[in-house]
C-alpha cells in the first residue's frame, strides 16, 4: 500500500498522521514543538514524531512512500523562511532536503494553512467544492487556497496569506509590522499585546488573572472563552473588532476570486465555536459584492489534523 506520513508543524505542536490508500488515518502523534535550539533540532522531533505515528499504526519507515510537511512560513520549492515561531526557520533553508536526510524518504513541504486547506478540501468541510478559501484563526490568522479543485500557492509560495489583507489604512500594528491587516485584529498574539495596552492604560480585564488561575504561561484560546463567558468587557470588545476584520478580509478575499465555500478553522475559531462562527458570518455578507451571496462560511471539520491529513496526501505529488 502507499501510505504516507503527514506532519503538521506548529508554534506549540507537531502534529503526525499516517494515511493509508483510502485516506484513512490508521497512527497519529503528537509532540512538543522545540522553544529552543536550531532548526536541527526541530527537524529531530519531526523524524521522532513521525516514527511515533508509525509506531501507533504498527508499521515502520519502509511500509511508506513519502513524508509531507505542513511548515509555518513562505514556502517555496521544499524552502522555507519567515517563520519566527519555530527555532531556525527565520532564515529560508530546505526543510525538504533536511527532513529527506533524517528519514530517507521523499518529502513534500508546503506551508501548513495550504496544508490544511487541502485536508479540509478532500476529507473535511470542504468536500465537493471545485474553489474553497480556508481561514484558520488562532495565534494569527492565516489562509490557504483550493482554486479548480487544486492547492494554489502562488509563484513565490505567498498565495493564501489573508491575515495580511489590510482592512484599515493606518490601523493597528500586526506583527508582520505593517498597520492594519486583518491579524492585527484578529490574531490571539494581537489581541494579547493589545490587552496588555489597555491594562496599562487602566482598563480592567481578567484576562491575566485566568492565565495565572490556570496555570498558563500565556493566554490560551479557552482563556479568552473564559473571559468571554465571564462578561469581560474588554475581552468582548476585542473579539467584536476581531469578528469585523475578518468579516472585511473575508468579503475581500470572496470578492477577488468568486470562491464556492469559505471554512473558518484554527485555535481560537473552534474554541469559540458556532456563534463565532455566525458572527464572522454576518459581518463577511455586507461586504460581498455579488447578490443574493451564495457562499458558504462553514465550520472546519478536521480539528488540530487538517494541516497533518493535508500533507500526507500533498506527498504522493513526490511518492
């Protein structure tokens, strides 16, 4: 059979499936995703993570094919760059050829949102659509692609990136350093730094109170659902900024490229659920040009494995 491995690499997890020829996940992993090191390092926990997922299926290294990789970053041609998140992966290099030296097996790299598209396009929420925009918020907000039933990275492997769409000139500070972009709104890290701001400047959340309570080092997904629930003001008025950039970037996206369905995905999104989802529903449809709209904002389906379903089944392209 040709199965082969897929890893979704994270900030905080790698996340390993194995596929077999009926796209069926028969072993899966997970493991921490190095803070510290270098990009050898990394490259370790992914050949360990992979060996796992194997090893929860019953099989070995020579029972598949090919490893795909669903990587942070600007990937082009097996490269990687721009990737601040993960130890080394700021200075472009060939993750594929590292990755390929480590296992001896062929290996796929693609960026992880175009990934996961791809796994929400096949086997998840996008299934039976030709053009799919997928848009996975969590600590930021990234995009991924599905254009005549294909994964579209464009030609410098920057297609997808619709956290960087600008909904407001002049606007607030995103972490790429530009002003404005839907992240700068929507993304957690953004939503944190401006929580901290506002603290600062006197206003009340318990935003940091829960993560002590809880043991965290950072505001969670789930910590900014406890505050919600718990009627913070701030918290809520955060994540009414966060529901009208996206619902803006969205419109903008569906406007350019007349897409069949948009899934709504990532950390935050699934945490928050379906009145997140709803919401962010709502705000897209003022902004779309063509009436009455016929697209679809749907909720992901593949969780925390879309990114992993989707590179192993990009990696039969090398198999």
């Amino acid at each position: 059979m040709a199965r082969t491995v897929g890893v979704d690499l994270g900030g905080t997890n790698i996340c390993t499936v194995v596929l077999d020829d009926d796209d069926e996940v028969v072993g899966h992993a997970k493991l921490k995703t190095p803070t510290t090191g270098d990009r050898a390092g990394v490259v370790e926990v992914i050949g360990a993570s992979v060996y796992d997922a194997l090893g929860a299926a019953d099989l070995h290294l020579e029972d598949t094919v090919a490893v795909g990789v669903g990587s942070p970053g600007v990937v082009l041609d097996g490269t990687v760059g721009g990737a601040s998140n993960v130890p080394g992966f700021l200075e472009r290099f060939s993750l594929a050829q590292l990755v390929t030296e480590h296992l001896g097996l062929p290996v796929r790299v693609t960026n992880d949102v175009t990934a996961a598209a791809v796994g929400e396009h096949r086997l998840g929420a996008g299934r039976g659509t030709r053009d799919l925009l997928c848009v996975f918020v969590g600590t930021g907000v990234g995009g991924g692609l599905i254009l005549c039933g294909e994964a579209y990275e464009g030609g410098r492997g920057g297609a997808g990136e619709i956290g960087h769409t600008v909904v407001q000139q002049g606007g607030a500070v995103c972490p790429c350093g530009r002003r404005g972009c839907v992240e700068a709104y929507a993304g957690r890290r953004a939503m944190v730094l401006a929580a901290e701001r506002a603290v600062a400047a006197g206003t009340p959340t318990i935003l940091f109170d829960l993560v002590a309570e809880k043991g965290r080092s950072r505001p969670t997904s789930g910590i900014f659902l406890a505050a919600l629930e718990r009627g913070d003001t701030l918290i809520a008025d955060l994540l009414d900024q966060a529901v009208d950039a996206l619902g803006a970037g969205i419109a903008s996206a569906v406007n350019l490229l007349d897409v069949d369905a948009v899934v709504l995905g990532g950390g935050l999104a699934d945490k928050l659920g379906e009145r997140f989802r709803s919401r962010v529903d709502a705000a897209t449809r003022p902004h779309l040009f063509l009436h009455p709209p016929r697209v679809e904002l749907i909720a992901a389906e593949l969780g925390e494995r879309a990114g992993a379903i989707g590179a192993a089944i990009m990696a039969r392209e090398v198999a």
